[in-house]
C-alpha cells in the first residue's frame, strides 16, 4: 500500500515512522520537511498529501506537525478525507473504524519512537469493516449540503 507520509518541520521520529511502515510492506511518499528536512507550510504540506490520498494516488496517510490539530484540520479540507488527530492505539483503532479515517495525524511533539510503532499498529491493523458505515454516509452528505450551499 502506498501511504502519504507528511510534516511540516523535521523530527527524528519520522525515520521511525518510515521505518515501521517500510517493515511491514508498504511504500512511504514522502511530503514536505519528510521529504527535504527543512521545514514547509503545515497548510500547504497538507492539501499536497491529502490530495494523493483523495485521487487514490496513496491509500492512506500519516500526517504530523506541532500538536497534529493543524494538520490535521488542513487536510480534512480536501474532500474525501477523513483525517483523526489520534494520541494512542485506542483512539487510532476506532478513528478507522468508527470514522474509517484515511489519514492519521499525529503530534510531532509527544510522539516517541515507541507510541508511533503502537499507534501505527492499532491503525494499520484495524479493518474499517461496516462498523461505521452509518456515520460515515451521514458525514458525507453533511458535507454534500455545504457544498452545494
């Protein structure tokens, strides 16, 4: 699987991340301070990743920046993304399976090495299945009213 791997400045932690995602047979596309380690607009960093997420160009994404909110609510601008702000596996598990979120975001300020691999595990591990089906077809014309408005 492809996966979208964003930030807005440089951290350790995304070698990390690279590394777990690598270990378990996915391809990382690498965007902004992940891809040039110098630091780059979170907005802007965003909508470049969350778009190769929304055009099936990546599968799924992981998206980070100071706290993961800005990120995060950059990228749920895109249509067709559901980005979640998750700090534990717990949070991850049920964001892919309540909301079928397609990128996670994470805080680049909390995240140890250790939390990353167990909240990568939790997210990539769960199924969506139809769990949340209902919700999510409601969010979609929740956002199908604004759009036409």
């Amino acid at each position: 699987m492809r996966v979208a791997l964003c930030s807005d400045e440089p951290y350790p932690v995304h070698d990390d991340i690279v590394a777990e995602l690598e270990a378990r047979g996915h391809e990382v596309i690498r965007f902004g301070a992940v891809a040039t380690g110098s630091e780059a607009p979170w907005a802007v960093v965003a909508e470049e990743a969350a778009r190769q997420v929304a055009d099936g160009r990546c599968a799924q994404g992981v998206f980070l920046c100071w706290t993961g909110t800005g990120i995060s609510m950059a990228a749920n601008k895109v249509p067709g993304i559901r980005a979640a702000l998750c700090s534990d596996p717990g949070t991850a598990a049920g964001a892919r399976i309540w909301n079928h979120a397609n990128v996670l975001c994470l805080s680049n300020r909390t995240l140890s090495p250790d939390m990353a691999r167990e909240i990568l595990a939790a997210w990539l591990d769960t199924d969506p299945g139809d769990a949340g089906s209902a919700g999510v077809a409601q969010l979609e014309a929740i956002d199908a009213r604004w759009r036409r408005a």
